[in-house]
C-alpha cells in the first residue's frame, strides 16, 4: 500500500473523529442533553448476535434513542426481519426512525482464500464510505431510508 493511501486513511479518520468529538456546550448543558434524542448503531450477526443485540437495544429507552441503524451483512435476511419485527413492537408512537444498511461479507463458507482479499477489500470500502464518507455528506440522521 503506497504511502500517500496510508498518510489520506489516517487524516480521514482524524477528521471524523474530530467532527464528532462533543462540542464544549455538549459538556456545560449536561442535562439539556439527556433530555435531546440520540441515534444508535445495532450492528446484528448470525449464530445468536442478533437475537443478544436486539436483547440489548430493548433496554434502551425508544424516545431517546429514536434513530436507530441495523448493519447486517449480504444474504443475512433474517437478521434484517428481526431487526424489523423488533422496529414494529416497540412501545409507544411510532415516531422513531431506523434503517438498515447491508454490509458485504468479508469471507463467505467455502470461499477460495485467493479471492478472499478482494471481498475482504470491498467489504472494508464499504465501511468506510457508510461510516466515515456518507456521515460527511449526511449530517443529518434523519436523510437516511427509514424502514
């Protein structure tokens, strides 16, 4: 990897942390922020994640944090109707919003171990442009597909 691709990953991911990183008003109005909504990141998996995920997410109260974003990987349906179901049980009005995003899979069952590097590489762009490019372009939680 040449070195300008290592010094441009490293002042991108600098900068979001820096366009994240809370303001000095957040850390004086403590308990105006408690009363603001939030959004959540509910990244849900296979083999028990997504029923131990959505198991912790249910604890969470629905009105503060009423944006909430499922990742799951390509061909995890039943992640994703999970998720779902989950969205339409929740208590009280449905004001929240929830998307989910669809990662492609690093490695699949039986996947030859020279092709792994490329899925593996676009797996990892795409990561990169859901969490670090997309939330530069969107600012706002809410310009994102609701389920």
């Amino acid at each position: 990897m040449p070195l300008s691709a290592i010094v441009l990953v490293i002042f991108l991911v600098t900068f979001r942390l820096y366009l994240i990183r809370p303001s000095p008003k957040q850390k004086q109005n403590r308990n105006v922020a408690s009363a603001s909504t939030c959004s959540v990141a509910v990244f849900l998996g296979s083999g028990g994640h997504t029923s131990e995920a959505l198991a912790l997410v249910s604890s969470l109260d629905s009105q503060r944090y009423n944006r909430r974003t499922y990742i799951v990987t390509s061909g995890d349906t039943l992640s994703a109707q999970k998720a779902l179901e989950f969205e339409t049980k929740l208590p009280g009005p449905p004001t929240s919003k929830c998307s989910i995003i669809s990662i492609p899979r690093a490695r699949h069952v039986h996947q030859p171990l020279i092709t792994t590097p490329f899925s593996s590489l676009l797996s990892l762009l795409t990561c990169i442009y859901y969490f670090v490019f997309r939330p530069l372009i969107y600012f706002r939680p809410q310009s994102l597909p609701t389920c």
